[in-house]
C-alpha cells in the first residue's frame, strides 16, 4: 500500500503542512475557511482541502494524495509565468514512480515506424533544444464549480500553469524511427503505473498532425531548471494549446502506430459530446458517433486581484488584473463590467509571450458610490470565440470558462 509517508519518501522528502507564506488570506492550513475556497465547490472539498507542501513545492492545496492532486492557491497567479515551486500537481494513478535520470531511457518504435531506436536523456539534449511559453491546463480545472456538480477531482481554478518549456521537437524524435505513411497515431506511456492490475495504465495517444507540429515537444527543463519531479522529470510531453490530459509525465516510451489507440483513457475517459463546443482542433481518428477526445483548451480567463468580497476605498483608484488564454490561437481582447454585466470596458493587454501563454491584463475604475460592485471579466481570441455565459453540460465537468463574477464593496 502507497501511504502518505511513503508517497513522499519516494522523491526524497516528508511532506509538511505549511501557510505561513501565503499571507493573510492562506494562514491555516487544513482549514477550508483560511483556504477561501469557492462556495460553489462541493461542500466535502471544502472540508477536507488543506494546504500542504510537496517536497520542492510551496504550500499547495491538496484535493488527495493518493494520486495526488494539488491545486495552485490565486495569490500565486500574479505573473503569466508560474514559478515551478508554485506549479499544480496531477496524477492519475496511486504509485508514483522514482525514476532516475541516469539510467532513465524512452523507448521509440510501433507498427508505423520503420524502426526501434532508445534514447538517454543526454542523447535528447544532444539535439537541437527548443522552447515554447505555454499553459497547462487540466481538462477538468474548475470542475468543481459545475453545477450540478460533475464526478472527478474537484478542482477549483487552480489546476493550470503557464511555463517556459524547452526540450527536443517530438517530431526530430520521430525522424529517428522514420514515420510511416500508414501511422494515425502517436502513442505515450510514462512511469506512472497502476497499483493493481486491474487498473488501467494511464497510456494516452494524440494524431500525427498534431505530433509533426513545432511546438510539440518532449520537454526536460521548465522555466530553465530541470523539470520538478511532480512535473514529469526527467521529461515529459508538451502538447500547447490541448489540455493537460495529454502532456504525459515520466514519459517512457513513444510508438506510432497504424490504428487508432483504444486504450481506457482514449476510448472511455477524457471526451466531451461531439458537436458540442466551439473547438477547431479535431482528434478525427478517436471520433464516435456521440463524443469525441477533448483536445483544444476553450478561452478563458481568471480574476486574480483582488479576491473575492475586498473592500476597495470610494474615490480612489481600483485595478482589477488577472490572466487570459485560450487553445493557441491568441488572446485578442478582455473586457471588464463593473456593473453586473450590463455594460463592458476593454482591458489593458499586459505582455504577450506567445500564442499559448497566459496573457495579463489590468482594467482600473474609481468607485464613486458607496456599495457593491459586481466585477466581471471575458475574454474573446482571434478568431472570435467569447467566455460563455452558460456552461455546456458534459459527464465529466470538462471545458469550464463561465465567465467570471466577484462582488467588491466600496467603503
């Protein structure tokens, strides 16, 4: 049995509860009140989520350990980069892998390579290196703000992160192999095991457009130190713009394959209804008549400063600031209402890192009435897709970019 201690254990450290450094909205951990976590979260999250820090990591909240699953608190969303020890932590199965980047080897090959090949970590950093700014999302962040609520980790909005990711060009990889005509399919599976066998390994597969494109990587440095072990070390996928579900950790071995992949976490976990959402980016070759593999992120934003029910001063300046994303095709505009969503104002665009980077933005007023002020923010990318006012149902709490509300009171 993988216990708490020995879940730590294995990347060398004994995890500690931990708030002092969060200030004054994050002071006790393990108590959901000091976490000010969202009312809309189910009411066991709310209970049992605590602050509790990863070895590397500051204090995250934890939603469970075994997998774990640790959320970014907000006061650590004030740049569009995510410092690696603040970064979200998600596994999918219980037995976490201590891999050694020694003698750690990703295999290559599958019925369409003309090939096998092996390579160490040096091999992969003897090739030409490449970065890209890109955010990662877990296709089920802010799950737990669906109502009716969607069975999951209920995650609130902090399973995201934005990096600076550099690596190798999957597709340099796969020229090692030589790709076949045949091949629909590129195949991965990383060191993150099942506990018992019943239990399907987690093994996912994206097409071979999206594998050939230049920013998919197999990355081994984020934000130009080695990857956190929780973060995938030695190195793991880089898929920009689709969501997190694909970025396999550990990674371990890369096939390309001539049929579609039909493992449990393509063919029965991580799809929405087909038709649904408005998202270009289609996974063709896993496509059903009924529903289809999430792959793009939708646009979206988050409110960062200042929380929630913040008592701003009557006649004085007020900012409001946050982030802004989308699946890559680029953050065009935000615009803010401080009046409920009865009229909008454009935001000030902060620095543009790239296409799939979080994009800040900062939008100012003066309160001159006494009372509350219903904030809200949305954002539209360039081609033209909008924040929804009412979320699309789905099983499984994907794709949730609501647009944003928060009541500040002027005093």
């Amino acid at each position: 049995m993988i216990t708490r201690r020995r879940l730590f254990e294995l990347t060398g450290g004994v995890a500690a509860l931990a708030g002092s450094n969060l200030g004054s909205s994050l002071t006790s951990p393990g108590h959901a009140e000091a976490l000010k976590m969202q009312p809309a979260l189910p009411e066991g999250t709310r209970e049992e989520a605590l602050l509790e820090t990863l070895p590397g990591k500051k204090p995250l909240i934890k939603l469970s350990y075994r997998p774990p699953n640790y959320e970014t608190p907000l006061s650590y969303f004030g740049t569009p980069i995510t410092p690696n020890e603040a970064f979200f932590v998600r596994y999918h199965l219980s037995d976490i892998p201590k891999v050694d980047a020694n003698t750690w080897r990703v295999e290559l090959g599958g019925d369409g390579a003309s090939g096998p090949a092996q390579l160490s970590l040096d091999d992969l950093k003897a090739l030409p290196a490449s970065e890209v700014v890109a955010v990662c999302q877990c296709s089920g962040n802010r799950r737990g703000l669906f109502q009716p609520h969607a069975p999951g980790v209920e995650w609130g909005y902090g399973a995201m992160g934005c990096a600076r990711w550099k690596g190798v060009r999957l597709k340099e990889v796969l020229d090692r192999v030589g790709l076949k005509h045949e091949a629909v399919e590129i195949v991965f599976n990383g060191a993150e095991v099942p506990v018992v066998d019943k239990t399907p390994d987690f093994v996912k597969s994206i097409p071979v457009w999206k594998a050939l494109e230049d920013t998919t990587l197999i990355a081994y440095e984020m934000n130009g130190a080695p990857l956190p072990h929780w973060n995938g070390f030695p190195a793991r996928i880089i898929v920009p713009g689709w969501t997190g579900t694909y970025w396999v950790k550990h990674v371990t071995s890369i096939d390309a394959v001539t049929k579609p992949f039909d493992g449990y976490w393509m063919k029965s976990a991580y799809r929405i209804p087909l038709g649904k959402f408005p998202v270009v980016a289609r996974f063709v070759s896993q496509d059903t008549a009924s529903n289809t593999p999430i792959t793009e992120m939708v646009v979206n934003s988050l409110i960062t400063s200042p929380v929630a029910d913040s008592a701003v001063r009557l006649g004085s300046t007020a900012t409001i600031s946050g982030l802004a994303w989308d699946g890559g095709y680029g953050v065009q505009s935000v615009e803010v209402s401080i009046d409920d969503g009865r009229s909008w104002t454009q935001a000030t665009l902060g620095q543009d890192l790239g296409r799939f980077a979080f994009r800040p933005w900062k939008y100012s007023f003066v309160p001159h009435v006494r009372g509350k002020y219903v904030v809200k923010a949305r954002a539209t990318n360039q081609i033209g897709q909008t924040q929804t006012t009412q979320l699309i149902p789905n099983p499984a709490g994907y794709h949730h970019n609501l647009i944003q509300s928060l009541t500040l009171d002027a005093v």
